[in-house]
C-alpha cells in the first residue's frame, strides 16, 4: 500500500483492535474507547513504538473518520424527541455556556495561561454526546424526563459549536463575504432538510427499503455519497469540513423513512466505528504533541485545571436552568455527562495548531482535560443518578 508500510499497517489494525477488546476483555477496569484509542494512537506513533507516522493514506483516512463522526452525529439528532422544553433549554444552556466559557477563556488568557482564547471557549463549549451516547442507553437514562434533557443538551453542544467554528475560521481567514457565505449555506441547508423530509415517504422510501436487505446497501452510500458531495462542498466554500458531515446526517434521517433509520445507524456504525472513526482518533493521538509537554511541565498541571474549566462551562447551565425539571441529583448528573468532552475538543484544537493560534502543549492539555473528563465524568454521573431515590 503506498504511504504505508506492512508492520505499520498490521501494527494501526492491532492497536484499533486492542482498544476495542480492553472494555469487553476488562469491563471492570476499562477505559473509554475514544481514550484507548487515542492511547493506543501515541503508543504506536513516533512519540512511542514508532511503528507508524502520518503520511498521505493515513491523513485521508483520518479525515473520512472524523467526517463519518459528524454524519453520525447529524443523523443522531432527533428533532421529534427534542422539540419543546429540552431544545429550549439546551438552547439556553449552551449560550450560558459560552459567555461563561468565554469569561474563563479571556481570565486564563489575561494570565498567559492559554492562547486563542475564543477558540479555547469553543472547545469548552463542546459536549461528548456521541461518546456517550452508549453508556446512557446502556444505564437506561435515555427514557424522561432525563433522556430528552441529555440528548438536546448534547446535540447543541455538538452542533453550535461547529456552527460558530465555521464562523470564527472564516474570521481568521480575513475572508469578509465569508460569514453571507456561511448564511447561504446554512439556508440551503434548511432548506435541503424540509426537501427530503417530503421524499421519505413513497417509490424514493420504497427503493430504499429494499435496498436496505440487499449486499448493494443502496441507502448507506447514498448517505455516503451525500457526506462526500457536501464535505467537498463546504471546504470548497471556505467552511469547515466536519459542517458539511454534520449537515449531510440531518438530510439523511430527513429523507429516510422512519422505520429504516434504526438499521441505517447500525450500517453507518459498523463502517464508522468499526473502521474509519478508530482511525481518526489513533491518528489524533499519533499528532499530539507530547514532546511539548515535556519542555513546558506547567502544561501537564493544565489537564486537571481544563477538566474542571470544562465542567464549569458546561456544568453551571445544567445546575442552573433546570431546577423545575429535575432534582439536585439529577441536575448534577447532566452537568457531569454535559461536561464530558474530548471529540470535539480533539477537532478544534487540531485545527487551531493547524492555523498556528495555539501551541502545540496547550492543545495537547485540552485534549487530556478532555480525556480526563471522559475518564471520571461519567462514573461520577453514573454514582449519582443510581442512587437517586
């Protein structure tokens, strides 16, 4: 294969299957599979065995990866289940979150602690919904009040964030027809959505479900077709790539029929989870920085410190405009599973090194306060809510 040797190849597969046996092998004592990923990802990249570096195949790859996470992420969005209250307050919630991450931004900034401050807020804004969203299926508090609460609280910390990444990039680039650029396609978009919304039903529904049971899987790669079309699109137009998936899974559930949307996660899952997601974080953990985090120690003392910057930005909303829905355990659960990070932490600090707005140590800090957040966030949540009374 070129760009990528055997042993690198083999060693790549290993890893993604290593993390992947660790929680079914070890249940007790497993990490989050996004952290053994990432784990996994330095232990074979150059800061490690050195079995492998990041050439063209994998780059590609990598990018497929994080595109299918944010398909994945649009087609998760239910606006059925969220409308009403949960939207409302989600909506709330993640301003409150931003002017609080902004203001802790702007104080560690004032301190020289961090740089791009507006992009740190961004990250800070972020919620692990799609990590999370098994652990809370699987604990049973996706049902209400909880279940509605967590997952409109999740979609807006994966979705405005993007938006607003969109936005602040566009910024950066000095491109000023950017932002009408931004709005056109953020009307297209709608629109698209209530077009396909109309073809759910009838022959275009038909040929889909029986498309669906045969070895053509005509509706997975029409969704894929669909991602690349609107991936290219958006970084033609200057926006950033993971808009574009995140859109594209939006249009997909629209237009599919509702009784086929279980199975087309599930064949979106297996080829993105089980292969192009995997390879996205390894990657991610092959790029972090840690050489800077040896030559900058302070830096190791900011994992805890963005862990708990994290919990504030998006725990304080949870504490505080819920209290008519849930009681004190509960609000204290969803600060914890709203306060959990690290996708889209990874996404954002990635490109701000990238854009060189941030160093190299600060963004590998984020990314282990995310994986902290990962890491205790949700056994602390699960504590809470089993033993609510």
């Amino acid at each position: 294969m070129p760009g990528i040797d055997a042993a690198g190849a083999i060693g790549l597969f290993m890893a993604m299957a290593l993390a992947a046996a660790i929680p079914v092998i070890l249940p007790r004592f497993a990490l989050p599979l996004t952290v053994l990923e990432i784990a996994a990802g330095i232990a074979i990249g150059p800061e490690g065995l050195n079995l492998l570096h990041v050439g063209p195949v994998l780059s590609v790859l990598s990018q497929m990866g994080l595109a299918v996470l944010f398909l994945m992420a649009g087609f998760e969005v239910d606006p059925e289940v969220l409308r009403g209250t949960p939207l409302n307050r989600a909506a709330s919630g993640w301003c409150l979150s931003a002017l609080v991450a902004l203001a802790l931004a702007a104080l560690l900034a004032a301190t020289g602690i961090v740089a791009a401050p507006v992009l740190t807020a961004l990250a800070l804004t972020t919620t692990a919904i799609g990590a999370l969203l098994p652990v809370l299926k699987d604990e049973g508090h996706l049902a209400p009040p909880y279940g509605p609460l967590i997952l409109a609280a999740g979609a807006l910390g994966e979705s405005a964030p993007l938006i607003m990444l969109s936005l602040i990039l566009a910024g950066l680039s000095g491109a000023g027809p950017q932002a009408l650029i931004l709005l056109a396609s953020a009307i297209g978009a709608v629109l698209a959505i209530l077009v396909a919304a109309r073809t759910s039903e009838g022959r275009f529904a038909h040929w889909l479900a029986h498309g669906m049971g045969t070895s053509g899987q005509l509706p997975l790669r029409l969704v894929l077709m669909l991602m690349m079309g609107l991936v290219f699109l958006a970084e033609h137009v200057g926006i950033d790539l993971v808009l574009g998936a995140f859109v594209a899974g939006a249009i997909a559930r629209a237009a599919t029929p509702h009784a086929l949307h279980e199975d087309l996660m599930a064949r979106l899952d297996g080829v993105g989870s089980g292969f192009l997601i995997p390879i996205y974080f390894v990657v991610a953990g092959m790029r972090l920085d840690l050489p800077a985090l040896e030559e900058h120690p302070h830096a190791l003392l900011l994992v805890p410190l963005f862990a708990a910057v994290m919990l504030a930005a998006r725990g304080l909303p949870a504490l505080l405009l819920y209290r008519d829905l849930l009681d004190r355990r509960g609000r204290m659960g969803l600060a914890l599973h709203s306060g959990t990070q690290l996708p889209l932490v990874v996404a954002i600090t990635g490109i701000a090194v990238e854009r060189g707005v941030m160093p190299g140590e600060q963004a590998a800090a984020m990314v282990g306060g995310g994986m902290l957040s990962l890491l205790v966030f949700p056994s602390l949540a699960r504590w809470l809510l089993k033993r609510k009374p």
